[in-house]
C-alpha cells in the first residue's frame, strides 16, 4: 500500500469515527424541551443525580403553591445555613482575595428566585465582612460555581464537585478576613430594600453632584466658556433639587442603614482567615515543566546542528518561490513590496516577518533591485530600517540602500490600508509579501495586489486571515511556516537546529491527544470512573 | 566598545527583561504585577517618542515626493494639508475643551473626526464585502476535486448559517455546525499548536541571543 493510499484510509477513518455521534442520534427520540427543564434548575449542580426524582416532585410543588399564600415567619432553625461551611484564603492569587465554600444543598438550585422550594422558605442571606460590609447572596448567586468549575484555583477532585464557592476580593495582602453569615428575616425584608436603595440613591447623586462642582471650578479658571459654566451651574441645581427631594440627608441614610443592619439576624459562628500570597504558583507546574523540557530538546538540538550542520529540512513552496518573486522584479525593473503585519513589536509574528525582511532585504540587494516597506508601527519602522540597512550592507550593496524605502504610514487601520492598496496601484510592484499578523485587512490588501499582476506570497499565524491569503496569494506561509522562513532562508545551522526540536515537541504533543482520546473513549464507551484521573491530568497538561 | 553596544548589550537587555517576563507568569506576587505595570509604563513612553520619529519620516517621505515630482504627488499635498489641519484643529480643540482632550463631543475635532475619519473608515471596511465575494468566486470555482470538496462544504456552510437553508432542510444548521466544529475546528487547532511551539522555540532563540535578525542583520 503506498504512502497516499493509507493517508486517504486514515482521512476516511477519521471522517467516520467523527461523524460517529451524528449517525448515533436517534431520528425519533423526543426533544430535549422537557428534560432539560429539570435540569436547567439544577444546572448550577449538575452532580446532585441522586435526587432527581425528588426534584422533579418538588417543582410540582412549587408551581402549585405560590409565595403569597405563605405567611413568611422567622425562625432560625428554618434556615437552611450551608453545611461544612470553610473561608480560605484564595490560593494561587496575588493576596487580595479569600473564597468561601460549603457542600452543595437543594436550595442553591433556586436561591437567585428567593421563594419557597420543598415547601421550606428560603430567606435573603448577607454575608457581613469585617463586621461593616454586607454582600447580598441573592445578587451574587448566578455567580456561584461549583469548586470543580475552578481547577485553576482547586486543581482536580472528585469531592470539589460537590461544593460550591463564592469569591471576595479587594483586601490587603496579610489581612485578616473575618465572615458572618446572616439572614434577612421576612418582617425586615421591606426596610432592609429601601434602606439599602436610600443610601445608594443618595450616594449616587452626590458623587454625581461633586464631579458636576469640580468641573465648574475648573470651566471658572479658563474663563474660555460662559455657555458650558452656565450649563453646569443649571445641573447642579437641578441635581440639588433631587437631593433634597429625597426628603433626607446622607448621614440619615447612613444611620438608618447601619440601624437595619444591627437588626438582622446574624449566626454566631465567625469565620475567618488571613489573606496570602506566594512566589510560586503550583497550578502552572505541568507548564514549567514541559517548558523547561522543550527548552532543553531544543538548546539540545542547537547544540547538535553546530556539529552537523547539514540537517534536512522540508521544502517550503512559498520560501522556493522567494527568489523567483525577487528576480521576477529585477527583470521587470519594479520593486517589491514588503509588508511586516499590523501589529507591534510585542508580537512575535512582526519579529517573525522581521527576520524574514532581513534574508528578503539581502537577496533584494544582491539583485539590486527596489523595496518598498510601508510600516504601521513607528517603533517597527524603526527596527525595519536597521534591519534593511544591515542587510544590504551584508550583501555588499550599501550604497544601494535607499532612506525613503521604509517609511511611516499611519497607525489606523483602514487609513494604512488605503495607502498600501493606492502604492499598489501606482507603483505596480512585481512581487508582494504579507507576513506576520493580520486583520480584517488582509482580503483588500491581498485583493488589491493580485488585482495588479503581481506574485504574491504571504505568511501569517492569523487563523481568520489565513482563508484569505491562500485564496488570493500565489504562496501562502500556514502558521509555523512563518516562524521557520528565517531558518529556512538563512540555512543557518543553529536556527535548524530549532526546527528540529520543534518537532520533537509536535511529535510529543501527537502522543499525548492520541493517548488523551484513547483515555477519554475507552473510559466514556465502557463507563470506567478510574480515567478520569488521566483526563483530568492531561486537561491540566 | 562600539560593538558591545550595538550588538551585546541588546542581548543582554534582551535576556535580562524577556527572563523577568518570563518569571513573573508563574510568580503570583503582588510584586509581579507592579513589575508588569512599570514595564508597560516604560513601553508606552518608547511608544511615544517612536512616534514622532514615524511622523518625521511620513513628513520626509512625501516631501521627497513632492520635491522630485515622483509619481502622485499630489496626493502628498493632500496629506501634508490633511496632516496639518487636523494637527491645529486638534490643538485648538484640546485647549478649550473641557476635559483637555480634543475628541470631547462639540470641539472641531470631533467633529471631523465623526463626520470625516469615520465615514473614510467605513467605506473601506464596507469595500470588503465586494472583495469577499471576488475572492470567493474564485476560491470556489471546481477545477479539482479538492476545490470541489471546498465548494460543497462551503454551500452547505453558507445553508447552514441562513434562515433560509433551514427553511429547505431543517438538518442543514447541524450538518454546518459539524464541519465547524469537528472538521474546521481540528484543523484550526493543529494549526494553532505549531504556531505555539514555534513561538516558543523562537523566544528561546531571542532570549539565548541565537535569533539577531530582529536587532538589524546578523553576527
């Protein structure tokens, strides 16, 4: 069987084993509608599958007894108060945030709807931090998420799927963090709301009032415009009259909101913790190691390459076609056109194309034909006119070197791309290079130049564009390609050497989604809970 | 000495701060973070003088043209005028404006940014739409049997996306989502994990002082 006749065997087995969950749908089977009802009440636990059938009964329940009909009455011992309830400090983060936790109940299915559920009344919880501030569960409780939803703060275990968390943040490094779970009892519930709103109603207007006073002194010092001091002397009038409309002070709703808060009920247990932070962060383990192992491979393959030198390397149409895009030009007596990307130096794609300008720049002098470089970044200009200057020099042509080659366009978008399709048109460059990373751009750009006649090769890591420039370039250079063209055109053996250490990392890379989906299959097919361990690893990998 | 400056000390500073870059990824410490801010400072103050080096040169660049009567010219007067009124209009704008800025609502600034930037931008974002279906005729056109595999996925793409293929065959949407997800997205991804090992490979090659090209040629 030749080498093209078993990749088609291994296309079509791909094709089926993927098109396996299509084929697997039942044409029959019923809607999903009325399951996912009951699920989508308990979406925020999707572990707790042991109670289905009581869940089920208890929505009957509660779509037959509405909240009016039940007089609410506190009692403390109605409340459900989570249960093995623990405040930490957040691990893995810079020491200004602490997380609660406690083991997953019925009632944090529905406690954002605040009403009843199994016949039991669920009530508004506070949490009091530090003794002053109250944070409302009800306002937080789409926000709650399952421990396990977090690996990147908990890491991997069963158990954290059966325990939810909240996040505080905004505290010092090494403070002390101190929680009291509260209830806001139904007969408070009223006073509790308008105080609440008072306070941030009142608090509003006058930051809003003070910034309207600080303009106004600020418009009265540049004398420059009667019209806009007049303008905000009327809001500020208009906004003092709504302060006062209120019918109270900020320092009566103060009162009455610290009042209504030493009224409600607070259960005794005080948690606390100390916030912290660290040097290392232990989630990013797997990272470090496996960054630590594809630097060695590589500094190993380097240090190979200086000693044969002669490795062999795949051949790249798009870099073949380099020279014959260069001598095309020369023959026509048109320059080429060169373009590094739209982003800055802070992406490796631009130093990527970069690299790539400096081997283009060397052949373009040897050949002593024109370049024209339009950059969209000052300090990329910068560094293209080095680059250019140095390469014509290594060539042996610095007299050839033109100033007015790599210039300045502008920074926006579209502006940049006007310019480049007009130097298109007027100029008529015999060969054109897209390289580094592009946006919506690219299709006009790449239009535009195959529009003129010109060979056209481009290299980007951008997965949107890439569609784009292989359908209108002649060569296009598919994400790695782009990196290895400064290798590929230099033959220098040490940047070699790289490439081939990057394989070694692909090779890796290959067996560790082949093992993963063999994992995953063998343990989603035969229903084995031991996998997940492995599934769980290779996630964090 | 002039070599050490041209060509060591970019190294090393190369090596000193992509190494502290570097580190503070996996140091969670307040202190990492003040580190990254300090250095954003510095990068936007770089910015900010590069940038009046980027206007020098566009200025040089279209006066040369203007003085050797290159080709289109004129429309290097168009920039120079352009370039000109907005950088007055502008100062002027800043100045009486009352936050300092000029594109605050009401100032001459804005309003030509508004009503003539924008517009300018829009037509050749707009001007996209014309390109993407030349470039999809061609893109399309079944010469081989690939180009006629694209063609078919991307038909049953485009049914899968409009109301009206749903309308035909309500399957189209799931057969769409399928080639997006499975075979679009397995390709993406494979793309996607060569473009990071190079990354990788290639900030190792700039830290270790083996990749210069960037720094203006090589050894």
């Amino acid at each position: 069987m030749n080498r093209k006749a078993l990749i088609l065997l291994l296309v079509i087995l791909g094709f089926l084993f993927t098109l396996t969950p299509l084929l697997a749908q039942d044409p029959d089977a019923e809607p999903p509608g009325d399951e996912q009802g009951v699920e989508a009440s308990g979406s925020e636990g999707e572990a707790d599958s042991g109670n289905e059938a009581d869940e089920g009964g208890a929505l009957d329940e509660t779509e037959s007894a509405p909240v009016d009909e039940i007089a609410p009455v506190f009692d403390p011992s109605d409340v459900h108060i989570p249960e093995n309830i623990i405040l930490e400090d957040l691990p893995m983060d810079k020491g200004n945030a602490v997380a609660l936790s406690w083991d997953l109940a019925p009632f944090d299915f529905v406690v954002e709807k605040e009403g009843v559920k199994n016949g039991e009344i669920l009530h508004h919880y506070i949490f009091l931090i530090n003794g002053s501030d109250i944070i409302e569960y009800s306002n937080v409780a789409k926000a709650v998420k399952l421990m396990s939803d977090s690996p990147q703060f908990w890491g991997f275990d069963d158990n954290l799927a059966s325990r939810k968390w909240l996040l505080f943040e905004g505290f010092e490094v090494n403070e002390e963090v101190t929680l009291q779970i509260g209830v806001v009892q139904p007969e408070l519930e009223e006073a509790f709301g308008a105080a609440r709103d008072n306070l941030a109603a009142i608090n509003k207007l006058n930051a809003e009032n003070v910034n309207k006073h600080q303009n106004l002194a600020l418009e009265k010092m540049r004398r420059k415009r009667p019209t806009k001091i007049s303008e905000l002397e009327a809001e500020i009038a208009g906004l003092e009259e709504s302060i006062a409309s209120l019918g109270y002070t900020p320092e009566e709703a103060e009162t009455e909101w610290n009042d209504i808060k030493s009224k409600l009920f607070y259960f005794p247990q005080v948690h606390k913790t100390v916030t912290k932070t660290g040097w290392f962060n232990p989630v990013k383990t797997n990272n470090l190691i496996f960054g630590f192992l594809f630097g060695a491979v590589i500094l190993w393959f380097i240090s190979r390459a200086r000693k044969d030198p002669n490795l062999f390397i795949r051949r790249i149409s798009g870099l073949e076609a380099v020279d014959e895009a260069i001598g095309r030009a020369t023959e026509m007596g048109k320059p080429i056109l060169y373009l590094t990307g739209m982003t800055t130096l802070a992406d490796l794609a631009t130093l990527a194309a970069i690299n790539i300008l400096g081997e283009v720049a060397k052949k373009v002098a040897e050949y002593e034909s024109g370049m024209i470089v339009p950059c969209r970044d000052p300090v990329v200009m910068t560094v293209n006119q080095e680059t250019v200057k140095e390469a014509y020099t290594e060539a042996g042509r610095p007299d050839h070197y033109n100033e007015d080659s790599v210039f300045f366009l502008t920074e926006d978008q579209f502006s940049y791309t006007a310019s480049v399709s007009g130097i298109m048109l007027r100029d008529k460059p015999a060969a054109i290079f897209f390289m580094g990373y592009y946006y919506a751009e690219s299709l006009l750009l790449a239009e535009t130049g195959s529009m003129t006649g010109a060979i056209q090769i481009a290299g980007t890591d951008s997965l949107a564009q890439l569609p784009f420039f292989i359908t209108a370039c002649d060569y296009t250079l598919i994400g790695e390609e782009l990196y290895a063209a400064s290798a590929y055109l230099s033959r220098e053996p040490l940047l070699l050497g790289s490439l081939k250490g990057q394989d070694v990392g692909k090779l890796f890379l290959m067996a560790v989604i082949l093992f993963g989906t063999l994992i995953v299959s063998l343990g989603t097919w035969f229903n084995v809970d031991g996998f997940d361990f492995i599934q769980h690893y290779l996630t964090a990998l | 000495m002039a070599t050490f400056f041209r060509k060591q000390l970019p190294i090393l500073l190369a090596f000193v701060f992509g190494m502290t870059m570097l580190i503070r990824y996996y140091v969670p410490h307040p202190i990492s973070e003040q580190i990254y801010n300090e250095f954003i400072k510095w990068v936007i103050i770089i910015a900010g003088f590069a940038a009046i080096l980027g206007i020098l040169s566009l200025l040089h660049y279209h006066w040369n043209k203007i003085k050797r009567r290159q080709p289109g010219y004129g429309f290097s007067f168009v920039t120079y005028i352009a370039f000109f009124t907005m950088l007055v209009v502008g100062l002027i704008s800043g100045s009486i404006s009352e936050t300092g800025s000029p594109l605050e609502a009401g100032t001459g600034f804005h309003w030509m940014y508004i009503n003539l930037m924008v517009p300018m931008q829009s037509t050749m974002f707009a001007i996209l739409g014309f390109f993407v279906a030349s470039a999809a005729f061609r893109a399309f056109r079944a010469r081989n049997p690939e180009a006629t595999l694209l063609l078919i996925a991307a038909i049953l793409v485009m049914l899968g996306r409009v109301p009206l293929g749903e309308a035909i065959w309500g399957s189209f949407p799931t057969i769409s989502d399928w080639i997006l997800n499975v075979l679009n997205m397995s390709g993406q991804r494979g793309i996607l994990l060569g473009v990071g090992l190079s990354q990788i490979a290639m900030a190792l090659r700039i830290l270790f002082g083996i990749e210069r090209t960037y720094m203006g040629g090589g050894d």
